[in-house]
C-alpha cells in the first residue's frame, strides 16, 4: 500500500509517500536541511520502505518547524501505512553501531504512543542542524504513528555518528517489528 500525506500551515508544506515495501518507489528525500535529508535517507534504506519527503518550511526561522513537521507527517503516514497491524512481529529491537558509537532501539508497535529518549550530543550542531532537533523529530514521529519507542544512545564521541547510529538502530528496530508473522494479532487482548 502506497500512503501519501500532505500537510500545510503558515510555518511548512510537508509532502510524504511512503511504502513499507522498498520495492515500491525510490527513495528521494529533500527538506532543504542536508544533514536531515541524510538521516531520513539513513532511515528509509536500512528499514526498507519507499519513502519520498518533500519539505518547504520557513528555514529562516531555524529548522523546528521543519524538522517537527516532517516527523508529524511521517508519523501520520507511517500510522496509516501500519493499517490495523495484523501479522506483525510487533515488538523490535535492534543496537547499532557506527564506529565508537552504539545506539539502542526498541519497539512496540502496539498503539501506545511513548517516547523515551536517551542521547547526549557533544556538540550543539552538525552542520547548521541543531542537534535537539533529533528528540523533537522522534517525539513528533512516534505520538503520530502511535507505537512505543525507547532510543537510547550507549555511548560514543562524535555527535555525527551518535545521530547516525539512533536512525540506524530505529531503522532496524523498525523493520524487524514489521517482520511478518502468522495472520493474527501479536496481544492476549486480541486487539492493538
Ligand atoms: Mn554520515
């Protein structure tokens, strides 16, 4: 299934298509943030979907808006995507490194929106983007597409590739939830 969002406000246009298939459309990410498109490139390949993220936004303020706004939308599509989440794994979990850094995910697909977030970068920045920015992105993510989400940074030196290795650990954390399993649903309460 092929989901397309778009939201409009006076602060950003946020256009998504996604897939959860990776078969489906290439990939092709453009915020106007670089380091941003990076990671959600990062995301969409090692959790293999077809992702497109068009994103205008008003840059000149700072990147909050936009990066925000993307995780809502994302989340909106993702949530919609997942449909009633029959025959699932349901839970994820993966640990990623990237150099000296390793990251943690874990997740539960079930609709309980919560964000527990562990990471602290060295530095403020990469690039132009604010670093704090990575939080606001995945509460935005998860509270819209309503699954549960603990992303925690072990350890590591250099803020590049500490970012790197949380959208890595969540990309694969991500994918093995999606892992097919038998046509039902993975709760004692029969419902997610
Ligand atoms: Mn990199």
């Amino acid at each position: 299934m092929v989901v397309e969002r778009l939201r409009e406000t006076r602060e950003t246009r946020v256009r998504v298509k996604l897939s959860l298939n990776f078969e489906e459309f290439p990939i092709k990410i453009n915020t106007g943030i670089g380091f941003f498109n990076h990671m959600l490139e990062l995301f969409a390949y090692h959790s293999g979907t077809s992702l497109e993220v068009e994103a205008k936004g008003d840059l000149e303020v700072d990147f909050h808006h936009t990066v925000e706004d993307v995780g809502i939308v994302l989340g909106e599509a993702i949530n919609e995507a997942l449909g009633k989440r029959v025959g699932i794994a349901r839970y994820g979990e993966a640990t990623i490194p990237m150099e000296e850094s390793l990251s943690q995910a874990v997740i539960d697909l079930a609709t309980r929106p919560y964000l527990h977030f562990e990471a602290k970068f060295p530095a403020q920045k990469v690039g132009d983007f604010d670093l704090e920015l990575v939080e606001e992105f995945f509460r935005a993510l998860v509270f819209n597409a309503r699954f549960t989400l603990h992303l925690r940074n072990l350890y590591g030196k250099n803020s590049h590739h500490i970012a790197e290795s949380l959208f890595k650990a969540f990309a694969y954390a991500f994918k093995r939830a999606l892992a097919p399993v038998e046509e039902r649903i993975v709760s004692t309460k029969g419902t997610l």
